[in-house]
C-alpha cells in the first residue's frame, strides 16, 4: 500500500495554520466539532491503480474527503468558502482532482455551516502524484 495521508495532512494543516490562528484540524471525521472553524481531512480509499499493476503495486489510487464547519454568527458560509479555497489550491497543486465540493445540511445542529469536497490522485510508490 502507498500512504501519503500524513504527509498530504501536514501540509494542508501548516497551510490552514499560516491563515486561520484559530482553526482546529483532525485527520478523523468528527459528528461535532469542539471548536471552530474545524476541518476534517480523511483519507477515504487507497486502492491498487489497475492500469500499472505489475508484480507489486507501482500506484495508487487514492481518495480524500475534507470537511469545514463554521459556527460563526455572521459570515460562516464566507469562511467555510476561504478555508476550502485554500485546501483546493494545496491540493490541486499535488495534482489531485476535485470530484466533489457542496454544503451539506447540518441536521444536527443548524447554525453550523459545513462544506464538503472529495479529491482523486493517483500517487507513484516514490509518493509522486501523478497527473492525468
């Protein structure tokens, strides 16, 4: 198996830092956050990149599923909009694709905001993602 989570993690967590002092950052989905804003950055699949198989696994196919919750009196869909920005670009820039990004209803509590988004890569086993 190729791994890159803490890797990938690290970087959108120091990036999100350099922006946002008091954002709270978790590599595991959490049903309600403690603190805000908070972004979850879950590695959903890891699975063999068929087209390259070989004898051993040469790439992967991974997914990763972020999520950012805002409770802010005024302005919470803007900031869940600027802390997804960010991420995007990070990980656009490793050569992931976006294949999802939307709010989602937060039926548990209705004054938080929270914005979903999927990305795609395939990753070399030196840890390279590789563009399509």
């Amino acid at each position: 198996m190729i791994d890159i989570e803490n890797e990938l993690y690290t970087r959108i967590a120091q990036r999100l830092r350099e922006e946002f002092d008091s954002i709270h950052i978790s590599g595991e989905y959490v049903r309600e956050p403690a603190k805000f804003p908070h972004v979850t950055i879950v590695q959903q699949d890891n699975s063999s990149y068929e087209p390259t198989m070989t004898h051993e696994e040469v790439h992967s196919l991974l997914m990763f599923e972020v999520n950012v919750y805002s409770n802010k009196l005024s302005g919470k869909k803007t900031e869940c909009k600027q802390i997804m920005k960010i991420i995007d670009e990070e990980f656009m820039s490793m050569g992931f694709r976006r294949t999802v990004l939307r709010p989602v209803s937060n039926l548990y509590d209705a004054t938080i905001y929270r914005m979903v988004a999927r990305y795609t890569g395939v990753v070399s086993k030196d840890k390279i993602v590789c563009r399509r």
